[in-house]
C-alpha cells in the first residue's frame, strides 16, 4: 500500500529527474572553433644560417640524419611563404628522431612557436611520422596553448624545396585544428 510520504518521494524524484533531462538537452554545446592554417618551415642543417644540427647517433653528433638512430635538434624560421625572406611569423623548435631502420623515416615532435601576427604567443604542438621520401605526410597536432588552447586537429607536410647535398629544405604545413 502505497502511503503519502512514498508518493511525495517519488513525485519529487520524477520532477528532479525530468529536470535535469530538460536542462541537458536544452543548455546550449560549446561547439568548437575550426582553425585552417598554412605556413612553411625553413630548415637548414648546413652554412652560417643553420637552424638545425645532428646532437647523437652511431657517429656521435657527426651523423647524417638521414641514418637510423640519429637524433637532430631544430629551431626554424616559420615563416608567411615559400621564400626564406618572406615574413617570419614563428619557429620550430624541437627535435627528429630518425627511426626507421633503413633511414628513411623521422619521428618529430616539435613546438610551433608563433611569434608575429593573429597567433603571437601561442603555440601548437607537432608529433608524428615524417617519411620524407613522400610527397605528402600527415601528422597530428596534439596541443597547444594561448589562441590553441584544448587543440586537436592534423596537418599535412609537403617538401616544396629540398638539396640534398647541403642538407636544407623547406616544408609547407598546412593545419587543420578545433578549439574552443
């Protein structure tokens, strides 16, 4: 038999629960921001304006890094367009990991550090596989900070310039990233 306080606990819960129902479905989603970028990483592994150097492998800091186990260490301009002398907007700074046993292969982690424009003082954290021997290799973007805060995306590495014998070149990144 049901009694009065039994009805009013249950009528109440009832009324708490269709509550908080309402109040889910209706209370508007924070939907996240979609951020495109494109921008391009000048590396240079020789001449006086270096921005990257091999710190370890088989050879000590001689190595090649394009021999397997080689670690290299990177700070390079980010910069508008394809030229070195367009507009820098940041650096690269990080490192490569050559590995893959036949040397054609990177692990990268490395920071996009945006010093200029929109994005200055905000970062965007790189990781992934560079298999430079591809035209295209993508990659994800697993943080960042300031304007990147709680980032997730991918991006898309191209080499639009490259000698081999001096060790430099020139990479196109273009990012896609949500945020809020």
């Amino acid at each position: 038999m049901a009694t009065p306080m039994n009805l009013a606990s249950n009528f109440f819960f009832f009324i708490f629960t269709v509550t908080i129902i309402y109040v889910a479905y209706t209370f508007p989603k924070l939907q996240p921001n979609q951020t495109n970028l494109a921008f391009y990483v000048h590396e240079h592994f020789t001449g006086e304006d270096t921005t990257a150097a091999t710190v370890a492998g088989k050879a000590g800091p001689t190595s090649n890094i394009f021999h397997f186990g080689t670690v290299a260490v990177v700070d390079d301009p980010v910069t508008v367009g394809p030229s070195v002398d367009s507009k820098v907007i940041g650096r690269a700074q990080g490192l490569y990991i050559n590995s893959q046993l036949d040397g054609k292969g990177l692990h990268m982690a490395f920071s996009v550090i945006f010093t200029d424009g929109k994005f200055k003082g905000s970062t965007l954290e790189i990781q992934g596989s560079d298999i430079f021997g591809m035209k295209e290799r993508e990659f994800g973007i697993v943080s960042g900070t300031g304007y990147f805060r709680f980032v997730k995306g991918y991006g898309v590495m191209e080499t639009v310039f490259k000698d081999l014998a001096k060790l430099r070149g020139t990479l196109k990144l273009n990012v896609t990233v949500k945020h809020y």
